[in-house]
C-alpha cells in the first residue's frame, strides 16, 4: 500500500495539486482501497476542486467512464460534475447514464456548449421541465460566457425576462464570473459595462475573486484600481477568496500584508477560511479555524455547498448549524430532484444529521412554495428510510451505491426470497442458462415462481431487479458459503445485463 500511496502531511507540504493528481490517479486506476486510505489520511474531498475540475470531472471529461462511477458510487463523487465532465468531452451516451442518474441538466447544458455541440446543449434545454429552467439557464449563461460568446450570453438574458422568476439578476453575474475564471478580458469588460448588461454592484468583485482562482495576477489590477493607479483595498477579501479556493497560499499570506492596516481585515478572514473550505484544503482551514471558531456555521455551509460530506459532518459534530448545513446543500443542487436528493442523503454517515437535514429541507421547500403559491415538486421526508437501507447496505455489506439502490428496490417478500441461498444460486445459474439458450424464459420463470411464495409480477420484478445484487453478493463476500462453492464458476465471468424488460423478445432482460 505504501508505495501506491503519496502522502501530503503538515502544513509545509501540503500541496493542492499534488492531492488532486493522486486522487485522481487512484480513481484512473481503479485502486479503490487505496484511495479510501488516501481520503482518510489526507482529510480531503473527492469533490476537491483544481483547475475548474473535480477527479471526477477531469475522468469523465477524458473518457474514463468506470472510473467516474467508481467515484459516483463507492465515494459520493458529485455527479453533477461529472455530467459536465462527460458534456465537455462529448461523451454523449455518458451524459445520458448520468442524467438518467438524476444529475443536473444545466451541467450538460454548460459542458455541452464549452464543447460546441450546441445542438444537443439546445436539445437539453427545451427538455426541461418548469421548476429546471432557472438552474439550465444559469448554466447556460455559464457556459456560453466559459465559450465566449457575448451573443449568445444576451441571448438567454432575454430568454430569462419572460419567465416569471424573481433572480434573474443572478444571471449576469454567472456571467461574468465565467468570462474571468477562463481569464476572457475582454468580455468581462463588455460584461460589466452598465450601458451593454446590468451586472449587479457585486460584479467586479466576482471578477476579482476568478482571476485569483485561476492565477490570473497580471488582469486584477486594472479591476480593482482606482483613477490614481491605487489599489482599492475594498477588493482584496475577495482576492482573498480566490486564492484560498485555488490553493495559493502564498498569495493569500501577500494579500493578508497588504489588507492589515485596513478597515477589511476582518472579512479578509471570513472570505479565506470560505475558500479554504469550498477548495476543501482542511489543513490550512484547520489551523485558522482556531482563531476562528466562531464561524464554523459559515464553513459548514461552504462545505455542503461544495459537496465535502465528512467534513461537513465534521462540523456538525463541533456544534455547526444543521440548518447551514442544509442551505449549503440546497445551494449545492444536492437536493434538486428525487434522485439526487436519495443518492445526497444515502452518502451522510449519520443518521441523526441525515433525518435533520431531509427536516431543514423540507422546511424550506414548504417555505418556499408558501412564497411561490406552487406545489412542493416532491416530499424528501419519505426518502430518508430507503436512504438508511442504502447507506447500511454501502457500509455493512460494501456494495455500491447503484447495488444498494437496486437492492433497497425489492419488496419485502422479495427481499425474503433473495435471502435464501439456493434462490441465489439458481438466480445466477439458472439467467446464465437462458443467456445459453440451454433454458426457456417460460421454463426459467415457472421454476423460479414455484421456488418462492412470490405472485408472478413479484417473480418477475426479482428476476430483473435481483442481477445486480447478485452480482455484487458474488464479487463483495468472498468469505461466504455461497461464494466459496461457486465462486470459481465460469458463470461469473459472464456479464448480467439488467433491466433491458421485453428487449429483443426478451422478457425478463436476458439476452445472449
């Protein structure tokens, strides 16, 4: 294990990018033990941002599909990253596995554009339904500012101005805060230009806050002085901010000297413990946090915003504020539609913090359909017991999420049949059969009916659902009876494809 793993320890050592590319190429890998170890030496996050990527974007977006799914479903990997990866990619089937997934449209949207495939970027956004439009829109705006195109930007402004939608001031400033991440001047210039876009009055601090995040020193100048050529010292907390999300400290410590002796200094700390905590860089967070203890409600929110679940959990258990917690996933697009929502709550470790959060959630969707006079889109309370099987099923008998859902699917008197033994057996042996075409599906269908107290829908429902997990009991208990008596079986090696119902005559998935 020793020589797969590169440790960063100590505030001297730690470097970003080193973190970054050894996640990342532990996930190429596959090495799935190893990088759990590296995770917990490191106290860092698989969503841990470096260059506008996440490791399972940057997989994603170079065509490593498995090992995206590694991240997604063994590790909690934001998959709405990922959808943006695989867009830029133009990994167009791969796109379609995690939007099915429940990942956000909007960063399909945004990756697709940055791509060019505008065709399938406009294709994505007509499909929206109502309650996604102001979330595509935004990351419409985004990445056609990241492709930088000014047109096509104003274009979704007047798209946004016939939607009854109370932020559509927010757009702008998505806007601009792309065009300076990608370190796009000139558009930035054109963007906060009040005669040509209505950028809020917080827009050049935007601009300041991306250039730093990207490095680029040489353009923040010419934002942030004033007519004299002076630095206008109302700018560096957000310098700050930048640079403590990318990981440059010593830029931080250069703008912590030149911030001093100002009336700023106080937000100076508050912006760069949030940036130390959205680029999830605990080493550093930890240290200041000890000087700044009184905002841990504040870093709790920036790490559910940017998906850093231990950490979070870190901070509840210090006394944070669930409802922070809550609002930063909800800010985060962790709770944006059923499915997502379930795949957020099965990745919290505990489950007092899980049924507190689903509560805050629910609280403000309530809150926010009473301001609205719309419907709540879907209850997440009924989530949270599906959600403790999943995470017990991840935990205790180490499938993946996917296997664990599918296994949370079946029905009790399923769940009961599955348990038994021979019924695995004859599952695993008796699709193997079908797929040889040494066994009839009516054969196949009868026999497993007779074997269990099951009604034929159930029986048939168990034998679609049931591959998967029957799959992962074979490959994660290798201790067991059942896979010490088959386990050497070539059965095994042979792929089950669920879920394909009726496809090819097929009745029950299972083709050859």
């Amino acid at each position: 294990m020793q020589n797969r793993l590169q440790t960063v320890s100590g505030q001297e050592m730690y470097s970003p990018e080193t973190v970054f590319n050894q996640m990342y190429a532990l996930a190429k890998n596959l090495d799935e033990n190893a990088l759990r170890v590296f995770l917990a030496l490191q106290n860092c996050s698989i969503n841990m941002p470096w260059n506008l990527h996440t490791p399972g974007s940057l997989l994603a977006f170079e065509g490593h599909h498995e090992a995206a799914i590694l991240l997604a479903d063994r590790f909690g990997a934001n998959i709405h990253t990922i959808v943006y990866g695989a867009a830029l990619g133009r990994h167009v089937a791969q796109v379609a596995y995690w939007l099915k997934q429940g990942a956000s449209r909007g960063h399909a949207i945004c990756g697709f554009i940055q791509a060019g495939l505008q065709k399938e970027a406009d294709d994505l956004l007509e499909a929206a339904i109502a309650d996604e439009k102001y979330d595509v829109l935004l990351q419409a705006v985004k990445g056609h500012s990241f492709a930088g195109s000014l047109e096509n930007i104003q274009r979704i402004y007047k798209r946004a101005k016939k939607l009854d939608w109370d932020n559509k001031e927010l757009l702008p400033d998505y806007a601009v805060w792309a065009a300076a991440v990608q370190g796009r001047a000139d558009l930035v210039n054109d963007l906060i230009n009040p005669i040509l876009c209505k950028t809020s009055l917080k827009a050049r601090n935007y601009v300041v806050s991306a250039y730093a995040q990207s490095g680029f020193h040489d353009l923040i100048n010419p934002i942030i002085a004033d007519f004299e050529g002076k630095i206008t010292p109302f700018y560096l907390p957000d310098m700050a901010l930048g640079y403590a999300i990318s990981g440059n400290k010593k830029k931080v410590e250069e703008v912590q000297l030149a911030i001093k002796a100002t009336r700023y200094y106080a937000s100076f700390f508050m912006e760069v413990l949030r940036g130390y905590a959205a680029g999830c860089h605990t080493v550093w967070l930890e240290d200041l946090l000890k000087q700044h203890d009184h905002h841990k409600d504040h870093i709790c929110y920036t790490l559910a915003e940017n998906n850093h679940f231990a950490q979070m959990e870190n901070m509840l258990s210090r006394g944070a504020s669930i409802a922070k917690a809550a609002r930063g996933l909800l800010k985060g697009n962790a709770f944006i539609n059923p499915a997502i929502s379930l795949r957020t709550l099965s990745f919290i470790q505990n489950n007092d913090y899980r049924i507190a959060i689903a509560k805050e959630v629910d609280k403000a969707a309530k809150k926010a359909a009473r301001n609205s006079g719309k419907k709540i889109a879907f209850n997440i309370l009924p989530l949270l017991t599906q959600a403790k099987v999943i995470h017990h099923l991840m935990t205790y008998e180490h499938l993946t999420y996917t296997e664990s859902l599918h296994r949370a699917e079946l029905s009790s008197n399923q769940s009961k049949a599955i348990a038994q033994l021979s019924m695995r057996i004859w599952l695993l042996q008796g699709i193997q059969l079908v797929k040889c075409g040494k066994l009839s599906h009516d054969l196949f269908f009868m026999i497993t009916n007779l074997m269990t107290p099951l009604t034929p829908q159930e029986t048939g429902e168990l034998i679609i659902k049931a591959n998967l997990y029957v799959k992962a009991f074979t490959k994660h208990n290798q201790l067991t009876l059942f896979s010490q008596k088959i386990a050497s079986s070539p059965i095994l090696e042979m792929s089950i494809h669920p879920g394909k119902e009726k496809a090819d005559g097929k009745q029950y998935g299972i083709g050859r």
